[in-house]
C-alpha cells in the first residue's frame, strides 16, 4: 500500500533543470547591481528564495527588493525558457497521478512566475495544483510555501510527503510536520541532504516513482 495520498514536489532541480536560466540571471543581476561575482559558486543559489540569496550581498532592503524586480523582469524575457524536465519527469508525474495520488508544486519560486514555465514544458496539466511563494513577502520561506499547499482544501486529511532536491526543502518539510523525499539528480548533495534525515534517497526520476509505488526494493 502506499504510504502517502499527495506528493509536494519543488520545481527547480526536482521537475525542472533550471540552473542555465537562474544562473544567467543572476550573473546579470549583479553586473548591474555592480557587484563583484569572481570566484563565487553561483550554483548554492539554485533553489532558495531570491531575497535570501541577495541579502547575502545587499544589507539594504531597498537595494534586496530592487536585485529581486531586476531578476524577475529578466528571468521572464529569456531565463524562465532556458529549461527542461528532467528525463522521465513527465512520466513520473502520469505514473503517480495514475496511482490517485494528488500532485502539487511547493516552489519557492512566485506561483505566477512558475505556472507558465510548467505550462511551457508540458506538466502544468499533470499537477492538481500549482502552488509557490507570493510576489511579495508575505509567502516567501519554503516552510510558508509548503503550509500555504498544506492548508489547500484538495489536501486536507492526506498524508502528504515532500520531495526536493535542498536543504530548504527538507527543512521546510520538517518544519511543517511533513516526511521528505530527497533527490540526488539536482542540485543538492548527499552531505546536504543527510542531516535532515529524508526517508528516502533517489537518483531519477524513475527511482523515485518505483520507491513510491512499492516497485523498486
């Protein structure tokens, strides 16, 4: 039998191979903010919220909120179509649904950013619900995200489970009472995941939807 009624999963090095267009923009946000970049691994940005991200670098809320409207208004011209699913996305998703669990994204990207690119690359129609951060900072933690999807009525009395590829999604999962899945195909490592204690490990797609379904030992 399976162990959960719903799955959350993150977008970005979860469904989506997002990193060239998240990289790109953010090398272009910050050579017009003029902020030096050498020799930083922009890869550790893939995944958490922006503001955190530029709040590393700006101490100014103003300058935080301005790096953030300079992203989005770049990501949605070129950044947002320099994507794709990863191999065997697609028929997870299908697999899962087919199953009767209930699908949700739980993105830390905005809920109107990413509902085209799903749409774009062809999973919006296998989601019950697309579900990320605000526009604002009223939803704008992965624990916020995931409660926001856990207080949706098509997820009341379900056992949902979590599934991401970084620490912010394990922890947002801890935080909100979920179990998380972890995968090892994006961009998180073993060592970043571990520590939170996901209860399972997948290195595909396919692995994942198995592990799931009581396919694979």
């Amino acid at each position: 039998m399976l162990s959960y009624d719903a799955v959350l999963f993150d977008v970005d090095g979860t469904l989506l191979d997002s990193a060239p267009g998240i990289l790109f923009t953010l090398r272009e946000v910050f050579h017009t903010m003029g902020t030096d970049i050498t020799g930083v691994d922009l890869m550790r940005y893939v995944g958490p919220p922006l503001r955190k991200t530029f709040a590393e670098y700006y101490t100014d809320e103003a300058e935080i909120e301005r790096a953030t409207e300079l992203y989005r208004s770049s990501y949605a011209v070129r950044g947002c179509h320099m994507c794709k699913p990863y191999p065997g996305a697609a028929d997870m998703l299908r697999r899962l649904k087919a199953a009767g669990l209930t699908l949700c994204t739980a993105t830390s990207k905005p809920t109107q950013v990413v509902t085209p690119i799903l749409e774009e690359q062809g999973l919006a129609p296998l989601l019950d619900l697309i579900a990320g951060a605000s526009m604002d900072k009223s939803r704008d933690t992965k624990t916020q995200v995931v409660q926001y999807v856990l207080d949706q009525p098509l997820l009341q009395g379900k056992r949902a489970l979590m599934v991401g590829d970084r620490h912010d999604d394990m922890r947002g999962a801890a935080a909100c009472g979920l179990d998380a899945a972890a995968v090892l195909y994006g961009y998180g490592s073993r060592e970043e995941l571990a520590p939170f204690g996901p209860k399972l490990y997948a290195e595909s797609c396919q692995q994942l939807t198995d592990l799931l379904l009581g396919e694979s030992l």
